[in-house]
C-alpha cells in the first residue's frame, strides 16, 4: 500500500492504481490498502467508486473517522447533501474537538 503512495507522489496514478488493486485482490481484508485506494479514487475524480471503498473499510472499521469524513465529502460532491450531512454528524460524534471536522461540516 505504501508503494501505491510513492507511485502516485511520482505521477504514476495508473501505476498506484493497479498496485493497490492488486494488493486488494490479494488480501481482500486489508483495510490500509483499500483506504489508500479509495483516497486515490477520490482525488481522481470516482468518487462513486470511492464511496464503495470507504464503506468496504467502515463495513472493518466502524469508527474510521477518515473514512467517514471522506464518504461525506464525495457524496457532498455527488450532489447527495443530506445522506453526506450523516456522514459528517458521525465523524464530529467521534472526534468532537477536531476543528477540522467542524470546518468540513460548516461548508457543507
């Protein structure tokens, strides 16, 4: 997963891309993988897919609060206001002196 990042940092998107694929394929369960790519997915613009993957990670990781907060910002770009609204009262819940996650909600 960690090669995936440096892959990215260096420009090779497509690289990183098939690098955490396959490292999901390989260990379905590996909630760092599936975290850096649905992070990739989501800087890339699939934020569809990316929804997918966060909840894939939040189906292991119920309080993932960057998983969490991640749903809520690509479904606020999907247009989807109200279900992305859940999404970010549940990371405040779970981090509620995060000041970060007090902005990301305020500009909703």
């Amino acid at each position: 997963a960690e090669l995936a990042l440096v892959l990215h940092r260096r420009g090779d998107t497509e690289g990183a891309e098939a690098h955490l694929e396959e490292a999901i394929r390989l260990k379905p369960g590996f909630v760092r993988a599936r975290l850096n790519y649905a992070n990739l997915l989501k800087i890339l613009g699939r934020c569809d897919r990316a929804v997918k993957e966060y909840k894939t990670v939040l189906a292991h990781e119920h309080n993932n609060t960057e998983a969490i907060i991640n749903v809520g910002e690509c479904l606020k770009d999907m247009g989807k206001m109200e279900e992305a609204s859940e999404f970010f009262k549940e990371s405040l819940r779970l981090e509620p002196k995060n000041p970060n996650l007090h902005f990301a909600y305020a500009n909703m």
